[in-house]
C-alpha cells in the first residue's frame, strides 16, 4: 500500500498499540510519518523509542503531549513545569530519530479548570505564564511548542485554551511558539478561516491534526472524534485555509473513538490511509 | 416562600409539567415570572394558555422557541418561516397576557446543518437571511426577536450561531433584533466579557439564563446542563458583566437535565429559587 505522502498516523488513533506495533503498522499501510505519545515512549524507554523510529524509516511529525499548566499551587506548578521539561527532552531525541522531515514539535493542552475553582480567565492567565517559563528551554533544545486550543466541551475539565485566536493571543508573546490547528477542535469557529490566516502570516501553524465531528455525540464526549469523512467538518475547506497559510508539514490522524480503538490496529491504520485519501482534500 | 425579584422560571426547567401545573408551582416557589415554551401552550391552545397566564398574575419573560431556519431546500425553508410567523403572534398574545413587566420576546434557536450537508458558512448565512424576512412581522407585533447564540457542541445539529459575536454580527444587521445570553453557551467566551458589553451598547441583551456547566458531561450532552452552583461557572461574574451592560429585565433559569425532570415540579421550582438566591450574583 502507498498512502499520501503527508499523512502521519497519530499514535493515539491506534491507542492499544504499543510503540513497535504502531510504528509497524504504519509502515505497512504506507504511511510514512507519525505522531508519537509520551506514554508508549516510556512503556520501552526514551533510548529504545529513539532506536525504534530510526530502524523504522518514519518521519516523526510530534510528541503529545505536554501542557496542563492550570493547576494554582505551586508545588504542581513546578511540577507540572518539570514534567513539560522532560517532554521537551523528549521531543528532540525523537525527532532527531525521525527520518529526515520529522519535526520536533511538542504539543501543549493547556489543561482545565482546578478542582473548585471557577476562575476561568485566570487559569487561562496561568498557561501564558507556563508557556513563558519553558520557552527558553524549548528553543534551546530546538523545539516547537505548539498550543492547542481545545474544542469548548473541554473547557471545564481538560483545555482552557478554547480558540485558535486565543491559542494565538498567547503564543505569539513569544518566538518559537506555534499552535495545533485540529479540525474537531475548530471546525465550528466563526473566526475558523480569519485565524488560521493570522497563524500563517506570523508562522505559527506548528501542527495541522484531521478527524471529524460525529453526530450523535457518543456518550463519552472524550470519545466523540470520528474517521474522515463520517461527520460534518468540511475538511477540504479547512485544509485550504491551511494550506493558503503557507504551512506545508505532515498532516497527522488523531482520532479517539472507542469503536476505532477496539479494532485492529493495521486494519485501522489502512481505513486512515483511505479516509485520508478520499476525504481531507491534499 | 419568596424569590428574587428578576428571576423567571423557564418551563424547560420543569418540562414535565403542564401549562397549569407549571404556573402553580412558579407561584407556590414565590416566583413572579416564567418562560413560556410553545408546546405546553399549543397543548391548551392558545387563547386558554393566555387566559391562565393572566389568571396567574405572573409576568412573561419570554417564549421559547422559534428558529430552525437552515433548511436549504424552498419548501422547508417557507415552513420554517410560517411558522415562526405563529409564534411570533403567540409570543406577543402571550406577554400581553402576562402581569406589567412582561417581556415579549421570542427565542430564536439557528438550527443545525442539514442531513449530509457540511456547508457550515452557507447555513449560517441562511439564519440571517430567515430574520430578515422575519423582521418586519416581529416589529408589527411588538416582539423581540432574541438570537440565542448555542454551545459549539451544537453546531452540527442544533444551532449554528456559536458564539455571542457572531449572534451579535446578525443581530446588528436589524432594528428590533436582540440576543439570549445563555451561561451553559457562552460561558467558555474568551471574548465574552467584550462581546456581553458591545451587546449591551447597541441595546441587544433581550434575555439572560442561567445555569451551570457540569462534568463529567452526562450521556445525552443535550441534558448536561445543571442548576446554578452545581458547575464550573463563575455565574456571578457573567452577572456582571450583564448587569454592567445595562441588561435589567428577568433572568431566567432553563435547564436541560433529566435528574431534574424526574423530580417533582414543585420541588424543583423551590431548589431554583433558593440556588438562584445563592449563586447567580444578584
């Protein structure tokens, strides 16, 4: 099989694959590039991970994820700043790993609201500040931060960051920093096409992620992403707006989906590869 | 029992109760005004639904719901139209039923995209279109229309005006055309506290509700909303912000959630009354 030669499958598409089984079926299905997680990295270790994306041949296109920098005391605060460290870390070994084209990008969710606490513009206060601790150390280690604003359901409990504007309100204070334009997440914003052509202009776009909007919700809303071409988002009109903001890198599948998950991973990796070709308009 | 003064009882709050029950155990709670939906009114038809409502010497905050407007083929959308020419007739026959103080004001939901039709822009642009040709109908009659900008989880299905900008955006366009600010909706708005006071300058708030946002969101995300103090907003500043902008008419409480349906109606009319006493900031 030969797939698109900008797609790259993100490891949480096939989620109960562990690291050799997902770069594995990746190849097979001919994708050529993927989006790795830090926690099946840690499952074989940071080293073996490296070795692992160099024997396969793949382009590396991110690590997911870092971020969740709301928290108010200062204890997870710094651990919370620790932890983004070491996926900073991470993010360059296995980039450096990656066949020529990877692309060292770290990607951020800013994380939700503290148990109790209401207070939404200041934990949406404390993510610029996180932001503004690790990019000293995210350039010296020659790696993108990358926002990712959250679809609104997550508010609440998982992302503060609810826009792309918003995403580029913060990462504009600083160089180096981009943001994650993933279609679930934006496909609803008025503001969609006027904002990815702000990202373009400054060179923000640092990741482009496809999935779709599936009606009805399921019931784990966690869960609600569907395969291209099974919802409601327009993606070739969304992947023009992308493509007209200049950005040019792989295109990476995240999809969480409960039915996706629980069928075999190769078998998933080739249905990505043919929604990919028929459905995302490269 | 007694009530603050401004707070209404929406019937969606107490969907399971008829025209009579629900004025009763709005009265019996100390409440001085309800929002009206069409179908408990259609259930008793429309002259005794007015009759009772002036019986009961409540006012009338508003009747829920016109809209629906983004069918794309003729015949649905001429249906859409007539319609929402009814409840525009049943909303003002309403309010003048209603004790002084009564607001006539019809909730308009957009509607969400039609069956295999991703053209979000084109749907949108189709709302607009349907007030237009329902502006002059509203003024003829004394009422309001009222854009009710809804959650981003509805986009697809439900309503595609997401945000209170963009509500605004069509609303400005006509003389008489206000907006909902709803808190389940809008609640996320990085650019709520600026889009609540451009709505308040140009004299657009025609309603406020409140409720909470609550997680984890249940099954049916179509009922996840709870009663005020229940959830993550911070429902005092949103007040704020509304009362900032000179918005002084009723607020009322809609929620969607089906533990609270299940309870009785009497009951839930005196947990709105006291939560709305502790938590909305008024």
């Amino acid at each position: 099989m030969s797939a698109h030669p900008r797609l790259s499958l993100n490891q949480a598409t096939i989620k109960h694959a562990d690291l050799p089984t997902a770069l594995a079926v990746t190849e097979k299905a001919g994708i050529t590039s993927i989006g790795l997680w830090r926690e099946p990295v840690a499952a074989v270790g940071l080293a073996a991970a490296a070795a692992l994306v160099a024997d396969s041949g793949l382009r590396v296109s991110s690590l997911c994820r870092g971020g969740f920098f709301t928290a108010s005391d200062d204890a997870a605060r710094r651990a919370a700043l620790d932890d983004n460290r070491r996926a900073i870390e991470e993010t360059a070994a296995l980039a450096a790993a990656g066949a020529p084209g990877s692309a060292a990008v770290l990607v951020l969710v800013a994380g939700g609201l503290p148990a109790g606490d209401r207070d939404l513009p200041g934990a949406r206060a404390r993510v610029a500040d996180a932001v503004a601790a690790l990019v000293e150390d995210a350039a010296a280690a020659g790696v993108t931060l990358a926002i990712e604003p959250m679809h609104p359901i997550y508010a609440a409990d998982r992302g503060v960051i609810s826009t792309l504007g918003q995403a580029l309100d913060v990462a504009e204070q600083f160089a180096g920093v981009g943001v994650v334009v993933d279609t679930f997440h934006v496909w609803w914003d008025p503001q969609l096409a006027e904002q990815v052509a702000r990202a373009g202009r400054t060179g923000r776009i640092a990741s482009y992620q496809v999935n779709d909007w599936i009606t009805p919700l399921p019931p784990d809303a966690l869960l609600a992403r569907g395969m291209m071409g099974d919802g409601h988002i327009d993606l070739p009109a969304v992947t023009a707006m992308v493509e007209q903001a200049g950005y040019a890198g792989d295109v990476e599948v995240e999809i969480f989906n409960q039915e996706i998950w629980d069928a075999d991973a190769g078998e998933i990796a080739e249905r990505t590869a043919t929604a990919f070709g028929a459905h995302v308009g490269l």
